[in-house]
C-alpha cells in the first residue's frame, strides 16, 4: 500500500510539472532610454539611445519574472532620408543606438518609425520607437540697399 501512495504521488508531482511548462508564456517589452521621446535638434543631432529587451515569465497568466535578455539578432530599419546613420552596439544586456539626424528643412515636425527587430524564443519580434524630428526654424534676412542719386 505504502508503495502504491508512493508511486501516485511521484507521478502526480511530474504530472504537476509538465502541467505547469505547458502554460508558461514568454512575452518580451523593449524598454528604450528617456531621451528617445525628446525631438531632434531641426539642425541635425547625433544622439545615444540605449535600449534593453525584458523577458517575461507568465504562469497561468501570472507574472513569474521579468528579467533582461542579452539581444541577438538585433537589426534596425529607418528612414534614410531622415536620418543619416545609426550605428548599433551591444554592451551587456542593452542596445547601444548611436543616431545621427538630417537637417528638416520644412516648417513642421516629422515623424518617423525606428524599427527594431531582435530574435526571441518566440521566434522574430519587430518593436517601433516612434522618433521625433523638430520642425524647421526659417529666418528671412532683408537687407535694405538705397542709392542717393546726385543732380
């Protein structure tokens, strides 16, 4: 008998296991730094933005952890006429995104995509950073000339 309340409450307790990494669900967030909601100077600006990809742990739809994930695979897709260069870095657990930004030369504030692309368990998972140009600041210089004409 001893045995047999053995043998049940083995195969309960792996049967408990499996049950419980059936319902365990990765998500991932893209945390980026403060600055990326801060506009782009309109005259062009090379800027650092920082950015780290969490991991979170769901059982049963209840958060287990949330840890950060050392990026693989990262790629990133941007507008090059808006921007003229973007160098990427990986340092630990973050993105490095040195950002380099075209002079706008129009009258209003542009809005742009950075798309981020990073590999999960999930498999492939693209994130938008929505990024910030400030509109143009024209200046008209009149420059007034006059001849006196002599009799």
């Amino acid at each position: 008998m001893k045995k047999i309340f053995i043998l049940l409450f083995v195969s309960l307790a792996l049967f408990s296991c499996e049950k419980e990494e059936d319902n365990k669900i990765f998500e991932y967030q893209l945390l980026p730094s403060e600055n990326v909601s801060k506009p782009f100077s309109c005259l062009g600006e090379k800027r650092t933005i920082t950015f780290t990809i969490i991991q979170k742990t769901l059982i049963d739809d209840i958060l287990d952890s949330e840890v950060p994930i050392i990026p693989k695979d990262v790629s990133i897709e941007f507008d090059k006429t808006l921007f003229s260069d973007i160098e990427t870095k990986i340092k630990g657990d973050q993105v490095v995104l040195n950002i380099t930004s075209n002079i706008n030369k129009e009258d209003k504030i542009l809005n742009v995509d950075l798309q981020i692309s990073y590999s999960t368990i999930n498999g492939i998972k693209v994130e938008k950073i929505p990024l910030i140009i400030d509109k143009g600041k024209l200046t008209f210089v009149y420059k007034i000339h006059s001849e006196q004409n002599p009799f």
